[in-house]
C-alpha cells in the first residue's frame, strides 16, 4: 500500500520502520546473549508470532475494529486477516476494559518508537 499522505507523514512512518527494526535487532540480542551458547531452535516461529498479534491488535484498534480497513492497511486481503486473527484468538468485538487496555498500550507503543 502506497502511502497517499504528505512528505511529513511519510517521514514519520519511515522513520518509524526503522526504529521497529532497532528494536527488533535489540531483543534478539538480548535473546541470544541470554542463552549462554544453547542451542535455537524454532526462532524464526517466536519472532513472528511476538510481532504479528500486537500488530494485528494495534491495527486493528486503529481501524476502530474494521476489518476491511484493517486488512487494507496491512496490505493482506481481509480473509488472510481473519484468519490471523483466529490464529491469535483475537477477538474483534472488545469490551470497554479490553478496548482500553488496548488502546493504552498501543498508545504508549507508538509514543515510545516516536521519539
């Protein structure tokens, strides 16, 4: 999906990927640094399934809960989309606690990779 948006915006979301990608360079680090020369196995499944539910609840929350939106953002089709959200057991229809919870930590995610 190409973003439609202005320079700034742009800037800002490509600014953005970059730091995920620290972050995400960071942990594994950290990871390896912590298992003391065992031996990985599976880590590609981990690394993916730690990114891909907060990243679809985040989404998702940003859509306000719409799938279409949501899939379109992604650039993953909407049956793809429900699919993954099964997988995770992610439930779309949120109450007010969960919404909040939700909302509070994606905020605080963004803020944090913002500055």
């Amino acid at each position: 999906m190409k973003l439609q948006e202005s320079g700034s915006t742009q800037f800002r979301a490509n600014r953005s990927q970059g730091r995920i990608s620290d972050v995400v360079h960071a942990e594994l680090e950290n990871y390896f640094a912590h298992m003391n020369g065992h031996e990985v196995d599976g880590l590609y499944d981990l690394v993916i399934a730690e990114v891909e539910r907060p990243l679809l609840q985040c989404v998702l929350f940003h859509c306000a809960g719409n799938q279409s939106k949501a899939a379109r953002v992604l650039g993953i089709n909407r049956g793809t989309l429900r699919k993954k959200l099964q997988q995770h057991r992610i439930d779309n229809n949120l109450g007010e606690e969960e919404h909040e919870h939700l909302a509070n930590g994606c905020q605080s995610r963004l803020r944090s990779m913002n500055r």
